[in-house]
C-alpha cells in the first residue's frame, strides 16, 4: 500500500513542474518579447519626386560621371513580425543626406553642395526570408542631427512603419531630439547598429544589420 506523500514534498514536487514549464515556455516567451522598431518622424526631406534611378544602390547613379562621395556602407537585414516571422514582398525605402550633410530635396537650401553622385534615395522590396540590401553611403551629422538614415516599410495590409537608423559611437547621439525621443531603452537600442569595416563585401567598405520588427499597430511617422 502506497504512503501519502507528504505536503512539503508535495509542495517541491509542483515546484520542480512549475521551473520545468516555465523553461519549456522560455523560447516563446522569448520570441513573444522581441523588441518592436520604434516608429519615427518622416523629417521634412522625404522626396516629393522619386529620382529615376531609385534602386537600391544609391552610391551609384546611371549617367553619374562619378560614384557617391563618402564612405561606402552596406545596409541589409530582415523584416520581420512581432513573432519573428519574415515579412516578404514589404516595400522598404531609405533616404538621407549625402557625404555633405545636404539632401537631395528642394527645401534643403543650405549652403553645401550636392552630390550628382548620391541618389540620396533608394527602395527595394523583401525575399521571402524578409531580407533586404542596400549600398549607400555612411551617414553624417549635419547643424541639429546626429549620422542617421531613414527607413520607410511598408507591408502588405496596409502595415507601414516609418523610423530612422543610427551609428553606435557617435557622440551626437546623446544629444539627439529624434533618437532621445524614444523613452523605452530597449526600443531606442533597437535602431542603433555598429558599422562595421567590412573588406569582404568591397574594399574600404562598412557594413552594418539593421533587422526590422514591425508590430500590429504601426503607424506613419
């Protein structure tokens, strides 16, 4: 005849059950946390008219004499969803201000010249692991700026989500209205990558991953 077990053996048993669930639950959980990219101001330089050549190369320019001034930097990463799932076939769009600090925008009338070089816009769609690329220029600060590149998304449905990328190190970042703006640390780590020196990809080259999570209730910015 079996004895009954007693209550403080009783009270370990389920306790033991209980860690054991929850490491089983760990992975998902984790994968229920990842971390939304923060949505941001489109700025006043989005173009009003898409340049021709509007891939995703923008340090290239077809009829350029010249390439892009600046430092070459290679962008890729995935979409992806809140539960990491790749997001195929997302529309993703990238601008920003040339190796001088201007952009090519007719309300960027500072004095600084501009670079026939540098398309200064770019746009690419998603494979079906959510990945996407882009050849450009490394960002640089320009009078209220801290380096940064911005990024629309936007997804089938409807979903859009519009942010901006920044460079890990840059002592401007501190100080950065738009960066600062996003409360959450996490979040605001989220769009702050390290580039990197990549020779493998091209000589005197950088490269950096920039991976997207966009969430149900993304909005413009």
């Amino acid at each position: 005849m079996s004895r009954p077990v007693p209550d403080q053996f009783r009270r370990l048993i389920v306790g033991a059950v209980g860690v054991g669930v929850l490491w089983a639950l760990a992975p998902v959980a984790a994968l229920a946390s990842r971390v939304r990219t923060p949505a941001q101001t489109t700025g006043p330089f989005y173009p009003r008219e898409l340049p021709l050549d509007s891939d995703n190369d923008l340090a290239t320019v077809v009829g350029a004499p010249t390439g892009a001034r600046g430092t070459i930097a290679h962008v890729s990463g995935r979409v992806l969803d809140d539960n990491e799932r790749p997001v195929r076939d997302a529309r993703v769009e990238i601008w920003q201000a040339n190796a001088f600090g201007r952009y090519h925008h007719p309300a960027d009338r500072r004095d600084v010249p501009l670079d026939p070089g540098f398309q200064g816009y770019g746009q690419t769609m998603t494979a079906n692991d959510g990945a996407y690329r882009f050849r450009t220029i490394r960002p640089v600060p320009y009078p209220g700026r801290t380096p940064h590149i911005h990024f629309a998304i936007t997804a089938r449905g409807g979903v859009r989500l519009v942010t901006q990328m920044y460079v890990a190190g840059e002592p401007l970042n501190a100080r950065d209205a738009v960066l600062n703006g996003v409360r959450d640390p996490a979040a605001r780590a989220a769009v702050i990558v390290d580039l990197k020196p990549a020779p493998d990809i091209e000589p005197g080259a950088l490269a950096a991953t920039f991976d997207i999570v966009l969430g149900a209730g993304t909005r413009p910015g």
